[in-house]
C-alpha cells in the first residue's frame, strides 16, 4: 500500500489545485483554507473529507499538525495583486492582498514541509509585484539581504497641485479632517467615472441625486481659505446646480475633477500611515509624489524560505495550461519549493502538447452543443445527457457524469442578441458596428479585447475569467457560455459541482486553477520528493 503525501491547500477557492493532487492518487488533503462561503461551499461539495477552514490569518498550525500529523507538502495561490496593479484599479496605495503572500510564507515556516507549490498569475515575477517597505519589512530586509529600490507613488499629478499640499500629506490629523467619508466619495466617483459619456452620466445623475443632495449638506461651505474644503464644495455645489438647472451636464466633469483627484490624494496618504510605509522623501518637481522603498515579492519568498532555517530548494516560471492538456492559453506563474536534504535541485514539469497539438474549444465543449442550457438557478437540477460516439479524447475525460449540472447562463437581452448575431467567432466587442455598441460602456475604444467574445471552435480559449462580465459567446450558438461549458474550459469534470448564485458560479470557475495542470504539477513533485513511501 502506498503511503500518500499529507496536504495543506492555502486560498484554496472552489479546490481546483486540490482536484488536480487528487488525481494522481498521491496525496491526501487534509486542510483547505478558503475564505470565501460560495467558494468554501463548492470545496465542501466536491472534497467531503478534507477539514475546510475559513480565514487562514487565524490559521494555528500547531493544532493542524496535532490533529493530522506532519504535513508533506503545502499548496495554494494567494492573491496578489501588486500595488501598481491596486493604483490603477482602485485608487488605492496598498493592496491588501499582498499580505496574503506573507500568510502563505507564514505557513511555510511553521508547519515546515518537505516541499510547497505556489501559483500565481504570470505577472508576479515582474517588477510590477512588489511590496512596499515598512516598519516591520525594514528588520527582514536587513536580515535576509533582500534588494530594494525608491519607488515613486504619485500622490498628485501636476495639474491638480496646490500649496500646502505637501504639509496635508504629512499631518494625519490634517488628511483626517479633509477626507470623504467612503460613501460620499464613492457616489461622486461613479458620476465621475461616467461623465466620458452624457448619456450614461445622466442615468447615472439621477441614480445618486438624493445621495448627492443629502451629502451636499456636508460638503458646501463658504470659505474660500483652505483650498481642499473650496474644491469639495465646488464639487458637491456642481452637481446640485445641475439638478437645479443652473448648471449644464457638460460642466460637471471639469468641475468635480480636482476634488476626486484630491480626495485619492488623501486617501493614499492615509494609508501610508495606516501600514507604516517608510517614506524617503516627498518630491514636488512633477506634482506630488511619495518616494518609498520597496522590494519584489518573488525577491521576498526566494530569501526568507530559500535560507536557514527553512532551507528550500526553490524553482519557478510561467506555464501555460495549453501545455499541459487545457484548451485555453492560460499563463500562470509557479514557485515550486522542495527542503533541500531532500533535492539539490527542482524542476517544474514540462508540457506534453505542442502549439500544433493544443486542445481546442471544440474538444472542450462541442459534445454538449446539443444540451440546452437553463436560465434559473431555481431550475439547474441537473440535465440529463445522452451517450455520445463521436466525441474528443478530452470531452470523454470530462464527460464523467450522466447529468450536467450549472449549464446555467443569464437571459438575452434584446442588445446582447443584437450582437451576438452579428459576431463570428474569434470577433469581440470592437468588430462590432457603431450602432451596436452605444448605451454600454463610458470608453468604448478602451474596451477589453475579451468583452463580446465569440469563442473559436478551432483553437484554444485565451484566459478564462469571469466570462459572464465578459460576455463570452458560444462559438455556434447566439448565446453566452454557460458556467458548465466555462467549467470544461478550465478542464473541470462534469462531476465537480459548482454552488452560489450564476455570478458566484462563474466568478468561481474563472479564479480556478485547471485541474489538468495542476496534476502535471503534482505528478513531478512526487518523483522529485524521492521518498520511498511504500509500506
């Protein structure tokens, strides 16, 4: 009988990482980690025998080791968005996320086993992952030799400088007194981000116009003096004036401009505060801007768990789940760790398909063409499938159920029909006619090639994601995939359950690691650990 490999899944999402170990029978889950419910749900499903926990920064693995014994090998991908990343997307200085990483090496040092496999999204070997340097970091640094640089975290772009600006960012108190609170910022925002197109920023006027007239009341004042409180009020007296009638729509963007900009000032500058960032300097030349240290993530998990005294062997690179089976070009990153009694070296696994051999959507999902999907969750009870003679060598793998459950997709409206009609496949949003993209998007131009997509029956998918906010469309049919058709994308047998409402469902799928890849993984792990395990 042979002995299995005792595993910790960390951020373990719907277990798609986990499905891919337990396929080749060499490992036994005995922890997941998974904050999430839908998520955590869906694991519970589909892995009944492992221990699933929620928040893993509570995590005691001192208990789990009592209760389980050694642990072998620890799994999981934290997220990590990086802070240039978290800048772009939510105007934040800091991303929470990256604490996550430091959990996952918190794991690594306390439970102490033979080997761990991390996985990522590609970018977390660029210079863009990294994390900012602050009062706690500066003591690892020093110890471990790590690298660093002076970052430039723009506060302020040049157009929208003051005086005093610089003496608001360094005065807690003076940042407290002049920032929104969060939902008074967050509702001129949304005008703000839709006043690229009138006639989404007059839905969207109406939408907010009691928020917007209750939160004025907080806002309008008549100094003049301190120049943040004048902008805020001119800001809220803008939007006012509009619902008055003494202020044109065309004048609201202009207007409210320098407040927004203003207030992701502050907001930044408070969370310097609030996570102890080591500010070098402030530099006024181009705006203004915070210059602080920082040092690459990959830089971070190289030095503390490549030394003593956790002493790993440590690999990494990007792999392309085309490569190992998966119909779709999904490129994720991977940090393999083995102790280094144990290898002298580690090695990723190399991928067994060519670029002429990659699996296509059609071998993914043309054998259930046939099945129509369900719009009501109330209704996903499971379809009946019949047998099937002709189908592809992947459709028989994942073809492992005599229902299909979440073939589940969300209504049609008119519009969305419109343009599903007019796609061919492999066409997306931006080879549509101008006619049919008005009334959706504030920049159309700067529509995601993703968006709209109708998928190509003949190559690989590219990245799945949350193909329900993407609109991804059936390469035959004029309707959206389905979370089960998503699902096979990512290489999910039919068996594997998905629970939560339709979003939840495809959000789900999207975040997931192909079990497919995640097998090849685990596969080379276990000939590189080199035990004998047999009893």
């Amino acid at each position: 009988m042979t002995k299995k490999y005792k595993v910790v899944d960390l951020f373990s999402g719907a277990g798609g990482l986990s499905l891919g170990f337990l396929q080749t029978q060499k490992y036994d889950i005995k922890v997941a980690f998974e904050n999430n419910p839908n998520m955590q749900a869906t694991y519970r499903l589909n892995h009944p025998n492992v221990d699933v926990r929620g928040d893993v920064c509570t995590a005691d693995y001192n208990e789990i080791q009592a209760k389980y014994g050694a642990i072998d090998v620890v799994i999981g991908g934290p997220p990590c968005q990086g802070f240039s990343n978290a800048n772009r997307q939510k105007n934040h200085a800091v991303s929470q996320n990256n604490m996550l990483i430091k959990q996952y090496v918190r794991a690594i040092k306390e439970l102490q086993p033979k080997a761990f496999v991390m996985e990522n999204v590609s970018m977390l070997q660029s210079d863009v992952h990294r994390f900012y340097l602050d009062d706690i970091d500066a003591k690892i640094i020093d110890k471990y030799d790590i690298n660093t640089k002076a970052t430039n975290l723009i506060l302020l772009e040049p157009k929208y400088m003051f005086d005093g600006a610089v003496s608001v960012v360094k005065n807690l108190t003076a940042i407290r007194e002049r920032l929104w609170p969060e939902e008074q910022y967050y509702a001129l925002n949304v005008i703000y981000k839709a006043a690229k197109n009138l006639q989404k920023l007059a839905t969207t006027l109406e939408k907010y116009k009691k928020k917007i007239t209750t939160y004025a009341s907080d806002r309008i004042c008549s100094s003049t003096k301190d120049y943040i409180l004048f902008q805020s009020s001119k800001a809220f007296d803008t939007v006012c004036g509009y619902y008055e009638g003494r202020i044109p729509i065309s004048a609201i963007q202009k207007a409210i401009e320098p407040a927004i900009m203003i207030q992701r000032m502050l907001n930044k500058a408070k969370e310097i505060y609030d996570n102890h960032l080591i500010v070098d300097k402030y530099d006024c030349e181009k705006g203004l801007t915070a210059v602080i240290r920082s040092y690459a993530i990959f830089d971070y998990l190289k030095a503390v768990l490549g030394s003593k005294p956790n002493n790993y062997e440590i690999t990494a690179g990007v792999l392309c789940a085309a490569d190992y089976g998966a119909p779709q070009k999904r490129m994720r990153f991977v940090v393999m760790g083995i102790k280094k009694e144990l290898r002298n070296a580690v090695m990723l696994p190399e991928g067994s398909f060519s670029e002429e051999e990659y699996r296509t959507v059609r071998d993914a999902i043309e054998d259930i063409e046939d099945v129509s999907p369900v719009t009501d969750l109330a209704k996903d009870n499971g379809i009946a499938v019949s047998e099937k003679t002709e189908i592809s060598a992947l459709g028989r793998q994942l073809r492992d159920a005599d229902k299909l459950y979440n073939h589940i997709i969300t209504k049609t409206s008119k519009t969305a029909m419109a343009r599903f009609k007019a796609l061919k496949q492999g066409q997306n949003f931006h080879a549509l006619d101008d006619a049919l993209k008005t009334n959706t998007y504030s920049d159309v131009s700067r529509t995601q090639n993703t968006i709209y997509l109708r998928l190509d029956y003949n190559q690989p998918s590219g990245t799945v994601v949350n193909v329900r906010k993407s609109m991804w469309v059936h390469p035959v049919l004029d309707r959206a995939v389905s979370v089960r058709e998503a699902a096979r994308l990512q290489t999910f047998p039919d068996s594997f359950i998905f629970c939560g409402t339709k979003d939840k469902q495809y959000q789900q799928v999207g975040n997931a690691v192909p079990p497919i890849m995640a097998k090849a993984i685990a596969e080379k792990l276990a000939r590189q650990l080199k035990v004998d395990n047999r009893e």
